[in-house]
C-alpha cells in the first residue's frame, strides 16, 4: 500500500468523509489473477476436452474395478462346508443380529421380509441361490444388495447361519411363499 | 443560500430497532433447539410442529427476514434520512412498512411449523404470504426512492447506492421464485419443474446471500463504521470500483449450490467461475471497512462497537473466501451436502450479520433513547468475547464434522465395502462436534440475551427520541462540484437505478432464460412417468413435513454415492417435479433412489419409530402419519393444476383421481397387513410410503427395456 495518499474529497456526507486512495496493487492482483482463472477455466472445460463429471465418474469407477480383489466363485459343496462351520454360522448369526433381523426377525420367522425357516423360497433355497440373493439383492421386492456393506466372506457366513434356520420353529412365522426347495 | 428546517423520523427507526432485537432472540433460540435435535432425537417430542424439519425452515426465515430484515431496516432508515438529509418520503408508508413486516414474520412464523411450506428454501411461505412481501417491499421502495427525489443532498453516498441495489435485486428474485399456481388458499406448486426450478431456486438463494445478508449490510457499514470510529472511508475509488463488479457478479454464481448434479455443465462452470471472480469484489468492501480504522486503532481496545464491527468485517471476509473455494468443484465433491456448508453460512449469519448488528444497536440506541451512554460498556464487551468464543467452537465444529462426514461418505475398504455403510455408523463421529457447535451457540445466545439487558436498562436510562431537528440547504443545481463522470452518476438516482437493475438483472438472464427455453439443457427420458395421484398428496405431506431439510434428493456421480444409492441421478427425472426436491444438506441419506429399496412395512415401521428399523437413527418419529386420515379432496384439482405445466395427465387420469388413489392406497393397506402391520389405507402414510416407492425407480424401466 505504498500508494496511499490520504487525499480528502471535497464532499461530506453527515460528516462522513472519503478519502481518495488508489485501489490496492495486490487487491487488484487478486482481482486479474481471478479473471484469468476463469478465462481459462472455460475454454479447458469445454472446447479443450477437459473431463466432464460423467468422465470423472467412469474413471472413479474404473479405478475401483481395478484394483477390486477377485472374489473367487464357490460351488454348493464348497459352500455347504462353510455351512457346517460352527465359526462360520457364529460369525453369521453376530452379521444376521446386525442387519437381518429388522425384516426376517430374529428367529427367521419373518415380518416385512419372508420367512426362512419353511422350506419355502422365493428366489431359490440353495446355498448358491442364498448368497446371490444376498449378495445381489431383489430390488423389485426390497431385499436390498449387501455387497457394498459385506465382503464375499461375511455373505458367506450369513447364508451359513441362515442354513441353520431351516426347519426350525418360530414364535410367530409368516405364511409360506415362493417354492418348496428339497436339499 | 436558503437553509430548510426539519426532523428526521426516529420513531419508525426505533420501532425496527426493537423488532431486531426481538426476532433475533426468537430466531436465534430456535436455532438452539435445532441443533441439539440433531443429537438428542427426543427433543422433537413427537409433535409435528416441533420435528427438526417443520423448525428448521423457521430457524432460518426468523434469522434471514425477521432479525437482519429488521436490522436492515433500522439502519437503512436512520441512515437514509441522514446521508440525504430528508426525512422519510412519507410517514404513513414507513408504518405500513413495519407493521406489514412484522405480520409477515408473525404468518411465517404460525405456517411453518404447521407445516404449510413450498419448500423453496429461503422462499418456504406460500403463495398469499409471499404477495404480502411483494407488496410491502414495494411500499419500502417507494418509500425510499421517494427520499431519494426529495433529497437534500445531491449526490447519493455509497451506502445508498448499496441500498438501491438491495431494493432493485430483491424484488426481482423474490418475484422470480416465487412465481406458482395455488390450488388452494394455502396450497401453490412451484411453475418450475425439476433441474430449472432448481436453478432458479439457488439463483435467488444464493442471491438472497447477495442481496438481503450482504449488499445492505455494506451499505449499514459505510454509514455505520466511519460514524463509529469518527474516520474518513480508506478509498472512493475502491467504492466505485468493488460495487459495480459485485453487484454484476454476485447474480451469476447461483449455480455453485448444483455443482455434480444433472445441471448443465454450462452453468456449473459459470457457477464456479464468478464465484472465483468475487473474492476480490467483496475483499474491496472488507478493505475499505477494516482500513477506515487506520489511525484509529487504538479505539478499538475500549469500544465495544468497533469491536464488533471489526470482527464482523474479518467474518465478512473469511466467508467471502471461503465461498467460492467451495465453489471449485474438486472442494464441493466434498462439502456439499455436509456440515461445512453450515459452519460457511454461520461464519457469515452469526459473524458478519449478528455481529455488525450488535455493533449498530450499540451504537444507535443510546442515541435513540436519548442516553447519555451505553448502561455497561463491560458488559457489551463480555457479550463481544462470549460471541467470538461461541462462533469459534461453532464454526470449527462445523468444518471439522463437515470434512469427516465428506469422507466417510466416500471411504471404501480394500474389498470394495463401505466402511461406513448404515448412516448411522457416521453418528458417533459427528455428536462430539454436534455438542460442542451446541455449547459455541449457547454461548453465543447468552451473550445476546446480556445484549437485551444492557440496551433495555440503557433505554430506560434515557428519554425516547421521537425526532431530530436538522437543517440543510437545498441542493446545488445540477453539474456543480467537481468529478469524474461517476460522480455525475451519483447525481442522478433514476440513471443509477436503471443501471443497477441492469447489472444485476444480466447474470440471471442469461442462465434461468436459455434453461427454459433451450431443450438439449433436460435430455428426456421416454421412460420417467408423472407421479399416481396418491403419489402426489404423499409428495405434499413430504414437502409438508420438511423432509427435503435432511435428505437430498440427487444421487451425484462419485462411486461413494452410485454405491451407497444407486445410479446417479439425471435431470431428465425430474420433469414433473413441482417443486424439485434436491435438498442441500444430508443429515440424513439420499432418498433419489430410495424406491423399492425396502418393502412397504418397512416404511410403516420406520415412520413410526426409525429406532426400530435402524439402530442409533438420530430421524424423529413420525406417529401421526399413521393415525391423521388421508385427505383426498383435493387430489383432483392437484393433478389437473399439474395439468396446466403440461404434465402429461389425460382427462381420464383427473376425473378418476381420487378413484386411483384410493385403489392404490388399497394395495399399500393390504401389503402393509401381509406384512402383519396395520391396513393403514385410509391414513396419510400410505400416500408417504407410495411416493418414496416410487422414487427414482422409472429409469429402472428404461434399463429394462
């Protein structure tokens, strides 16, 4: 601010005087500065082929593909020995507590969401049916995906503690849907 | 030279001095019970006019309208009769001005928590009300301009042409917003629809920022703070040049709310960009307020006023910084919809308005009263440290718990998991900084109840002042004095004016006008239907509710929300909504896609206690929806105003809309008793759980197909 002259104006407002100091060098520099971001902001993003939010978007996802730990696929033996795990069913009953039990209850007898101790299944009874419906979800009929909130491991184990419901009774079980499904 | 004799009217502003100090009391105080809602769920007390979401909106529209409107007002009109050395234009409209005033605030503040609200936020109060505003900010601006031509002082000051521009640029947002179709006497529907009603929407937020909590403020502050420090202003020149740039700027920059959502990227880049462009127009008012102290420094360690004004203008500035860096997109993918966002708004709310408040009605009403001084300087000084210590635990709370939340928004774990996958998991680190943003505003609170005191005890010390004698000469003929051409300019108010209007009406233009017009801004999407019509009375008891004031509606293109929600939202969903409902802030998750996610009885339950569906759920319950009868006499006449914005209903779908309604409400009933719940069919949450059913779920038809 080593322009400041303290010049006053002649005028007065209520007593309110102005000085006439020049506008400050590093106030207009701040000033120049933004209108060149902005000169150049507009040409990258839209005629230089500056990426776009959907790009962005496709690049995040990419990424996250990449580096996504290959989930190796079980087949229904491989799966039924997880099943007659008893840390496995311990570890899926802790998950099942957690997140299952607001729709299927406690005891599986189900409320908003269906029963699982009937041998009655919407959407398959196989083990390899339980986890892709878990994994996977029924958006149409509210079962929602886990697998943004479990690993493969975790879905793993809660189908093994839901295997441990079947044929068991519950206090107050909903009436059977879907088809009966023989192991 | 003949000299006049008059009096300058004190009464109406001691009147609006009261009113600010009364209103901010109210508003303040609502604030407070906010947010400690958001930690201890049980304060919302299960009744519906005192839900976060009913309260909330009246928090803000007290503060915004009812304390700084006032504080506008009070010191507009002390000043303006001053600065043009005349009394008001014209006694009458100055009461009517008041007292409509108040009674708007007074219909605000009984609507709102009634839950009758447009859902614009800033812009809640239906369509009767906001014809009120209309009115009584005209009779304000004849009021004002009819100062201005009977003036006695020919050149206008710049806290006048700061005033010109607020008066100008309120009318045109409040009237553009505001613009909707009543069904009903308390009933109206946004004529906007969707990403336009959505711009439109933060054109005028952002502006209201603009125009209501900042140009008037400046314009209180060049009056107001060389009277305080007895200072000449630092520069004239920097007046000139840091008005106009910020009053053709600041309309531009609307966009940055909508940055990553489907607006066009056109109008989020001029979002960005003007936003950057400002830091300097609003840094030329904090420099030429803070600089005014040169040489007086030494005040500022006995005078409360000036303590107050100073740290307002630092406020002032640190906000006007901080805004638009969240305008670069990289810091809003962040800070949008978080916490952050409101510890920027209360830097600028709590900082720069309420404190160069406190600093005016220190200054003013031992003036008013006729009080040889104020009744304690130590306690206004004490009020002064609670403030700044209260925005401080305020303000950092805020940032802190607004950065956490960004990223535990977006963290994902080695096997591609949400780490934070229920909202609920995000609670226990956000209530810590929920409870210390609480204390910073108790003590805030506390220091403007100790406010209260000292100005009533110095009001009573004192003999009201009704009106000052003054005197002045009648202005010199035109062209006399010397100056450049803008000095020219501020002899002639209605040239002024035009170009001011002109200004400011050009960034708004050039954005809302080709949006409306140009197609290729909304892609349609064949696939997106209108809502049933019991879809439609749910949206309503949705906007009644305030639901809009803790989830979003927009999914927005990062891999932490199109994994959390589902696929991101695009603006050709939004065709039929009237008004959008995007939200600004996630207290609670994203509803966009919130459709069939859960079953019907899930909802049911949810509603009733959320506890019971999701642990440590911080949501109130909503029992009422399930006891409070569905009304449908007025479903057809709101599917045939829908008609009107051409939303493709048949006349068919109007004459048997209630008939539909009833069928679907039916088959939520009997979902809702399979799943071993009430048959709630006749009752106002079924028409709820229809429309967040039917949530952003269309576009799945398109995948379909």
């Amino acid at each position: 601010m080593s322009q400041v002259n303290d010049e006053l104006l002649d005028h007065e407002y209520d007593g309110i005087r102005e000085y006439d100091n020049p506008l400050p060098r590093w106030w207009l520099g701040i000033f120049v500065i933004s209108v060149v971001f902005s000169v150049i902001y507009v040409p990258y993003y839209h005629f230089m082929g500056g990426p776009h939010q959907e790009d962005e978007y496709a690049a995040e996802m990419a990424a996250a593909a990449a580096s996504a730990p290959k989930v190796e696929k079980l087949d229904e033996a491989a799966l039924q020995k997880i099943a007659a795990d008893p840390t496995r069913i311990q570890a899926g009953k802790a998950l099942y507590d957690k997140h299952c039990v607001a729709c299927h209850t406690a005891d599986g007898g189900g409320l908003v969401g269906p029963n699982l101790t009937d041998k009655f299944w919407i959407h398959g009874g196989s083990l390899t049916d339980i986890v892709h419906t878990i994994t996977e979800g029924v958006p149409e009929k509210g079962m929602i995906s886990w697998k943004t909130q479990l690993s493969a491991e975790e879905i793993r184990s809660v189908a093994a503690f839901v295997n441990t419901l079947r044929g068991t009774t519950p206090a107050n079980p909903k009436a059977p849907e879907g088809e009966p499904y023989e192991g | 030279m003949k000299v006049e004799e008059f009096q300058y009217d004190d009464k109406i502003v001691r009147k609006f001095v009261v009113a600010t100090v009364v209103w901010g009391v109210v508003g303040m105080l609502v604030g407070l019970i906010i947010a400690f809602q958001l930690v201890v769920h049980q304060l919302n007390f299960d009744l519906p006019f005192l839900t976060f979401g009913r309260l909330r909106p009246l928090h803000t529209n007290a503060v915004i309208f009812a304390f700084v409107g006032n504080g506008i007002f009070a010191g507009v009109y002390y000043s303006t009769q001053r600065l043009l050395k005349a009394r008001m234009f014209n006694d009458g409209l100055s009461k009517f001005h008041f007292w409509g005033w108040q009674a708007i605030i007074v219909s605000a503040a009984v609507t709102l928590p009634l839950g009758i609200t447009t859902s614009k936020e800033y812009a809640e109060l239906e369509w009767p009300i906001d014809i009120a505003i209309a009115v009584v900010w005209v009779v304000f601006a004849i009021n004002f301009f009819g100062t201005l031509v009977k003036r006695r002082e020919r050149h206008l000051y710049v806290a006048i042409w700061f005033y010109i521009a607020s008066i100008v640029a309120v009318a045109l947002l409040h009237i553009v917003n505001s613009l909707a179709l009543p069904v009903s006497i308390l009933k109206s529907y946004s004529i906007y629809a969707g990403i336009q009603d959505a711009l439109v929407q933060w054109w005028y937020g952002h502006n209201a920022v603009a125009f209501f909590l900042t140009t008037p403020y400046l314009g209180l502050m060049y009056y107001f703070m060389p009277k305080a420090a007895q200072r000449p202003v630092y520069s004239y020149r920097l007046s000139v040049v840091h008005f106009w740039s910020l009053v053709f700027l600041y309309m531009w920059a609307g966009p940055h709310h909508l940055l990553y959502t489907s607006l066009p990227q056109w109008a989020q880049t001029l979002g960005t960009t003007f936003s950057i462009m400002l830091i300097a127009p609003s840094w030329g008012g904090m420099i030429n307020g803070l600089l005014t102290l040169r040489g007086a420094w030494d005040k500022l360690r006995t005078d409360p006023v000036l303590k107050f004004m100073v740290a307002a203008i630092t406020f002032y500035g640190m906000s006007t910084f901080e805004g638009p860096m969240m305008s670069l997109k990289s810091v809003n993918a962040l800070s949008h919809y978080t916490n952050w966002t409101i510890a920027h708004v209360h830097a600028g709310a709590l900082g720069w308005n309420g404190f160069l408040t406190f600093g005016m009605l220190y200054w003013l009403v031992p003036r008013l009263w006729g009080a040889k001084q104020l009744h304690s300087t130590k306690m206004a000084t004490t009020h002064f440290w609670l403030g700044l210590v209260g925005i401080g635990m305020y303000v950092l709370s805020m940032w802190a718990a607004g950065i956490a939340e960004g990223l535990m928004w977006k963290e994902f774990d080695a096997d591609g998991r949400l780490v934070y996958a229920t909202w609920a998991d995000t609670l226990p680190t956000l209530n810590p900084m929920y409870w210390v943003r609480g204390l910073g505003g108790t003590l805030y609170f506390v220091g403007v109840i100790m406010m209260v005191v000292n100005l009533w005890k110095t009001a009573k010390s004192g003999t009201p002042v009704d009106q000052t004698d003054a005197a002045a000469p009648l202005p010199e003929p035109a062209g006399a004095g010397a100056g450049g051409l803008h000095r020219l300019l501020e002899g002639k108010p209605l040239t002024f004016t035009v170009l001011t209007t002109v200004a400011v009406a050009a960034g708004g233009a050039f954005e809302i006008i080709p949006s409306l017009l140009i197609d290729s801004n909304v892609p349609t999407i064949a696939a997106v239907k209108p809502y049933t019509p019991l879809e439609l009375e749910g949206r309503d008891i949705y906007i009644s509710e305030g639901c809009y004031n803790c989830h979003s509606q927009h999914v927005r293109p990062f891999r932490g929300e199109t994994e959390r929600y589902g696929p991101y939202s695009k603006a050709g969903e939004f065709v039929y909504d009237h008004p959008f409902q995007f939200g600004s802030r996630r207290i609670g998750p994203d509803l966009h896609r919130v459709g069939g996610k859960y079953p019907d009885g899930w909802h049911y339950r949810h509603m009733i206690d959320p506890r019971d569906t999701s642990e440590g759920s911080v949501m109130p319950s909503y029992p009422w929806l399930a006891d409070d009868p569905l009304d449908l006499s007025m479903t057809q006449a709101k599917v045939k105003a829908m008609t009107v914005f051409n939303v493709p209903y048949s006349d068919a779908d109007v004459a048997n809309a209630v008939e539909n309604a009833k069928a679907q409400a039916a088959a939520i009933g009997k979902r809702l008793e399979d799943q071993k719940l009430p048959n709630a069919q006749d009752k106002k949450i079924v028409a709820l759980i229809a429309y967040l059913q039917r949530l952003g779920t269309d576009i799945r038809a398109e995948g379909a197909q």
